[in-house]
C-alpha cells in the first residue's frame, strides 16, 4: 500500500491559491488591525494565548521559537524561523529535521535557558513557546516582541499547533496539514488489519533516561496521542502512569513493559541511562515481545522530542514499516 503523507516542504507552494483566495476575502475579518498600508504590513490580529490576549502582527516575517514543538510547527507550515533554542543533544536542532530546512537558523541558545540578548539581536515580530517552559520570562520575553504561549506541551500538541498556526498566520495551511495526517492515520490503521485488529495489539513505549528511572509511557503525551489516532490498544500498566505520562520502573522491573510490541528509546548514555544494562539483562529477554521479535529501537529525538506533524508523519511511517512484516 502506498501511505499519503502530508509532505510538510511542498505545504507552502501547493497552497498558495487557497491562501490568496482567502486573503481576499478577508477584508471583513474582525481582527483587530493596526494602520491599513498597501503591504498590510502593519495590520494585527488578536490571539488568545496562556498568557492572555496577544497582537501579532498578520504576517509575521522574523519568528523566534524557544522550543521543539513550536520549530516543528513553523517548519511544516512553510516558515523558517530566524531563531531557535536546541534541545538537549548533540546534533543541535533535532536530527529528524531536514539540514535544509535548518540551515541558517541562528541558534539562540538550550531550550531552558534561552539568551534574551541573542532574541533581541535578531529583532523578532514574534516568539512562540509555551508557559511550562518560559512562562518565568514572559515579561522579558513581551519586551522583546509579542510572545504566544501556549499552557503546555507535549499531550495538547494538536491545539497547541493551531495557536502557532493563528499567531504565524497560516490557518489555511494548517487545515491541509491536519487533513493529511488524518488520511495518514487512516492508511495506517487500514495497512496494519484495520480498526480491530489494530485495538487487539496492544503497544508499550519504554524510554531509557540518564540520570532517571525508565519510563513506560503512559496515555497522556506525544507519542500515546499518535498510538492512540491508530487505534492500537494499551497495555493495562499504562493507567499506572503518574497524571497519565509516565510509569517509572527501575531495570529489576522492566518485564513489567511487556506488550504485543515494544518500542523503546534513549536520552542520553546508553549505559548511564541503563539501556545497556537492563536490555542485556534476563527480565528483558524473556519479555514476549522481545521473544517474538516485537521489539523496536526508535530514534528518542523523532519519537519523544519532536512533538509535531513533521515527526507524527514520519513516526506514522515507521509504525507501518515496524508492524506491517
């Protein structure tokens, strides 16, 4: 089966149209609006944020990011920011973004700690991220140019994604980009036996983390919410996870993982994480799904740190190409 996909570079041009057509029609939009020049340059729309009402201006040309999810956001929407955080790795910006796309974004420092003096260098008409991360330097942030926030991350990445899609103007392409994921999914679903074959595979995601306990992800984040749009079933351990994210185990409890399939991840050392150690170990290996050879190493950065539909569209093909054997 061929799988539909999205495709996040061609969004831009193959929507052109529609967003001229919807430009045009515009003109009575009850946004609120700044001075009515020819460019429209100036023009402003209200955008209801974590933090409160927000003016952003229609079209906003030098975007900051402080975070995966909001460069995943502006990426598959056709627009490259100026300026971003990088996530904890080595790779700098996360390794499932294509070099291009990347390329001459200025790096703006780690994700916790962005450096407000860089953001101000680059003279940014917006900032997106999110209260859970940089709601401490909102006021900071507000100085520099208007900041969308979003309350979280992760779980509501969805909604969140149609709050960038408002402040960076681009609700048409936003549309398509939901679309194309739903019929995505829906080739998915129908790849791997239908609706319920794909309830009665139940499906863990394990991540090994340096300096933490491992974690068996519960229903309520990123990647529960893609297993989720499939349809594949969840283990009963799953409703252990603490406010639904996580259910911690140390190695001499992995077995308590075991599903029809596992993927697993790693942040970090393999071994300070311990990886190494508790894939190598007993429990482990006499776990069914590692027995019957449903047991997948995933890429942690696509998987766990992307939190977008650039990522969900690859981890959608991954599912086909793991499941479908």
């Amino acid at each position: 089966m061929t799988l539909r996909s999205f495709r996040p570079r061609a969004l831009a041009a193959v929507s052109l149209t529609a967003v001229a057509a919807l430009a045009l029609a515009a003109c009575g939009s009850s946004d609120d609006s700044g001075s009515d020049s020819a460019s429209g340059s100036d023009a402003t729309r209200t955008v209801k944020t974590a933090m409160g009402d927000v003016k952003v201006k229609k079209a906003p040309q030098r975007v900051v990011v402080l975070d995966t999810a909001e460069l995943d956001s502006a990426l598959t929407l056709g627009v490259k920011p100026v300026g971003a955080t990088h996530a904890d790795v080595t790779s700098g910006f996360l390794n499932y973004l294509p070099k291009d796309q990347v390329a001459g974004i200025e790096d703006v420092g780690q994700m916790m700690t962005p450096n407000l003096e860089a953001i101000a260098g680059l003279k940014p008409d917006l900032i997106l991220t999110s209260k859970i991360r940089h709601g401490d330097k909102y006021a900071e942030l507000s100085k520099i140019a208007p900041t969308v926030m979003t309350e979280n991350t992760g779980y509501p990445w969805k909604e969140n994604f149609r709050v960038h899609a408002e402040a960076l103007g681009k609700e048409a392409e936003a549309k398509m980009v939901a679309d194309g994921y739903a019929d995505h999914v829906a080739d998915v679903t129908k790849a791997l036996g239908g609706k319920e074959k794909v309830a009665a595979t139940e499906v863990n995601m394990v991540r090994f983390v340096e300096g933490a306990d491992i974690r068996i992800y519960g229903k309520k984040n990123y990647i529960a919410t893609i297993l989720a749009d499939v349809g594949l079933g969840r283990p009963a351990i799953t409703d252990k996870a603490k406010d639904g994210f996580s259910y911690d185990v140390s190695p001499e409890k992995i077995d308590l993982a075991d599903a029809d399939v596992v993927f697993h991840s790693t942040y970090g050392d393999p071994k300070k994480s311990k990886e190494t150690e508790t894939t190598g170990g007993g429990l482990w290996k006499n776990m069914d799904a590692v027995k019957n050879g449903k047991v997948f190493a995933v890429d942690d950065q696509l998987w766990i740190q992307g939190i977008g539909y650039t990522a969900a569209d690859k981890i959608l093909g991954e599912l086909h190409k793991s499941l479908v054997k």
